[in-house]
C-alpha cells in the first residue's frame, strides 16, 4: 500500500501564483491545499491535516505572520515558510522569530521552491543528536535558554550566527543545531577563516578544476561542495577580508559556486551557521565588515554566556572534563583548596582555558590528588604568561589583547624550541593538538 503523500497549504492572494505554485508541487507528487487569506488558511488548518504551509506575507485580511502565529498557538507540528518581497528582510526575520521554517524571496526561484519543500518535509522527525547526549550541559538558566533556541533553531534552515567570547563551546553549538536538524545525515564542515591565508581563500571555500594554477594536478572540491546537503559552519567570520566577504555574498545569495578554472557554476545546498567572538555590528560601522553579508548571515542570533555565568554548573563540568582527560588511568581526585580555587577563579579563556587547566593538572597530578599548585592558575592567565604585557589604548578589546598576549607566549616558546611544536607545547603546558588548536586560531604559521 502506497504511503499517503504530504500535504502542502498554500496561503497567497495572487492567482496567478497560486496556480504556479500548485503545479510545481503536484508536480512533485504533493497534495496541494490553497487558501486566499488568514481566515481561509486557520479554517482549513483547523479541519485538514497539512504537512507544510506557505504563505504570503502581505494577505487581504492580515499578514502570513498571524498564519504562523495561529499554528503555533493551537500547537500544531507544521513548519511554516513565508514568502515575502524581495528585499524585505524585518519581515522574513520576524516570521522566523515567531516560528517559521524559513523563507522565500519574490520573484520566487522554483529550484529554491522544490528544495525548501523537499528539506520542510523532513523536519518533522529530525535525526537524534550523535550519542545520544547533548554536547552543551549545565542547569544554569543561561544554558538552559541556549538549549531551548538551538531546538528551535534546529527546526529551520535560516542561517544562525553564533556570538560570545573565545572558548564559550560556539562550535559545539554549531554542531548541536546540525546534528539535531533534518541535515544531520549528512556533512558538517567547520571552517576556521582566520587560519586560511587570504591567496587560498577562493580555492578553499569553492575548490577548483585540474590545471587552474599551477599545482592543480586534480579537480578539488572546496568547502561548498564538502557540505553539500549539510551544513557549514564558519567560526571567526570576522577575520573574512572583504575581497572574500563578496564572494561569499555572492555564493549565499546565488546559492551557486564556481571553481577556479571552471565555465560554469554549480548549485550548492548548504545551511550556513558562523560564528565570531569580535562584535560584528561594531565592525560594519568601521567598514571592516560588509553590512550585506552581516544580514545574510546574522537571520537568527544565538549568544553563548561566558563561563563565568555559569558557576553553579562548574563542578559538573570538572567532573565531565578530569573523566575525559584520566581515560585509562586512574582518575585523580581535587583536594578542597583545589577546588575552591576553580570555583573563585574569572576564566578569561572560558571553557577552553578550563579544559587547558584540567589536563595539566591531571598530567602534573600525584598520589591521586590534584592540589591548588597543580593547577597553576597563576600561568594560565595571560598576563602571568609576560608579566610586562599592557593592554594598548585605542579601545583594544580583552580578547584582542589576551590573543596579542597569547601570540606572545606561543612566540617565545617556539623560539626557545628552535621551532619544535611538541617542545613549544610542553613548554607551554598544552598539550601538542592544543598548540596546533591555538596556532590556527590565530593565524600562525
């Protein structure tokens, strides 16, 4: 017995579109369902089972944001995509803000049509998170809310722009909405872009085709094609030069990419999620960041709280962390100074100083205990790393200057081991993927 086919309502006052819209979809073997104005569209939600609705968002009667908020309010598992007129950004942006899938500018591409629908009707039954287990923990109301908008978030296509300090888990996040969402089968390709030098960046981000430069020796895909289907997440979008941030506009408008040496484009099916630990707005007001790409990618914002919002949720997290880093040997356990020096200390590096903090200690560890000592909280801070480094005047943000301190540290390290990352890295009290990590990070060679 054939399974019944989904059932799209389509909610628009333009016959003519309607019209054009019902023959594609039936074309894809949909049920179609139509509907003139709000009224029509909740009295038909309210008797007919529907899969997937679209809606205008200028109607006779209202607008297709009451649609959305109607199906949320009767708590029906409908996703909803708006369509709206080109250039109308707010109203896209409010729609998703109250519940919508996604959206669709005017005129409409009905290549962008079929393959909105093909993702909408999978959302429904979204691929469990890998293990099983959530990769942000934490009771803390702050944490809390993240996990509630990365569910949300998870449920639509809309590019997501993650903000927050270095180290505050933004890839992690990343990763969450990706392998909750409809995508998760398939890739996630993160992309540091302040780690690839401004030459190779067109190459990377869009590959190339044997013999565009010297060297080419084989065709390459490049990052699009790599998440093709999936989801790329592009952490540190800040460090973008603007020659790439068009490029990238481009590709994200176009949803089209063509490799070095190549005639022709190719479509690419990606979800974009980017994020920085630099203030983006800032950076469109100073011209170091095209305000265009900014809206393209910022449609939904999710900020990420600092560590130390989140104290209450400490011990859980050194626990997490001494049983990952003790994994086949015995797991050594804080004596009390220890841990109320965790507890006190303001973690300028978030999670990834206190990760950087727990494997030290477990590797300086003895007799099966950690004390305050092992902990050397006073070397993690970066100012203790060169006791003569200032943060500069001309409105230096922490970051910038612990990363100017951080490159410092790493700097001398390197130095006195003649180069030798593994050295550098015990020098440095990280351990040798932590360095290469950092090097990236920054942008070091």
């Amino acid at each position: 017995m054939n399974p019944t086919p989904s059932c799209v309502l389509i909610v628009d006052d333009e016959p003519d579109l309607r019209e054009l819209l019902q023959l594609t979809l039936l074309k894809m073997g949909l049920q179609v369902l139509a509907a003139a104005n709000v009224a029509d569209a909740c009295r038909l939600l309210a008797r007919e089972r529907c899969d997937l609705v679209l809606t205008d968002m200028r109607l006779p009667d209202g607008e297709g944001l009451q649609v959305v908020q109607y199906i949320q309010q009767q708590q029906l598992d409908i996703p909803v995509a708006v369509i709206t007129a080109y250039g109308s950004t707010e109203n896209a942006v409010a729609a998703m803000k109250a519940g919508a899938f996604d959206y669709l500018a005017k005129p409409l591409s009905l290549a962008a049509l079929r393959a909105l629908v093909k993702s909408a009707l999978q959302v429904r039954e979204p691929a469990p998170a890998a293990g099983g287990e959530p990769r942000l923990l934490g009771g803390a109301a702050a944490m809390r809310d993240v996990r509630t908008m990365i569910d949300k978030l998870a449920r639509t296509q809309a590019a997501v722009h993650i903000s927050g300090e270095s180290g505050t888990g933004k890839e992690q996040a990343a990763r969450q909405i990706h392998e909750q969402s409809a995508r998760a089968s398939q890739p996630f390709v993160a992309v540091n872009c302040g780690a690839i030098p401004e030459t190779l960046m067109e190459s990377e981000f869009f590959g190339y085709r044997k013999g565009a430069f010297t060297g080419a020796d084989a065709d390459r895909d490049g990052f699009f094609q790599l998440a093709h289907g999936g989801t790329l997440f592009l952490d540190e979008v800040a460090d973008l030069p603007l020659a790439m941030q068009v490029k990238l506009l481009r590709a994200i408008q176009e949803k089209k990419v063509r490799r070095l040496g190549a005639a022709q484009e190719e479509a690419v099916d990606v979800r974009l999620v980017s994020a920085t630990h630099r203030d983006l707005v800032q950076l469109v007001e100073q011209g170091r960041f095209r305000q265009d790409l900014y809206y393209r990618l910022n449609v939904i914002g999710l900020a990420m709280p600092p560590l130390r919002e989140l104290r209450d949720d400490l011990p859980q997290f050194v626990a997490r962390l001494l049983q990952r880093f003790s994994a086949g040997s015995e797991q050594p356990q804080l004596d009390e100074a220890a841990l109320q020096a965790l507890l006190g200390y303001h973690y300028p590096g978030n999670f990834r100083e206190l990760e950087n903090i727990l494997e030290r200690a477990v590797a300086l560890a003895s007799d099966g205990r950690i004390r305050a000592g092992d902990l050397q909280l006073g070397a993690s801070g970066a100012e203790a790393a060169l006791p003569g480094a200032q943060p500069q005047d001309g409105g230096e943000t922490l970051q910038d200057y612990l990363d100017r301190v951080e490159r410092a540290a790493i700097d001398k390290a390197l130095q006195a081991s003649d180069g030798n990352r593994t050295q550098a890295a015990r020098l440095l009290g990280v351990s040798f993927r932590s360095l290469r990590y950092r090097l990236e990070r920054l942008g070091m060679k």
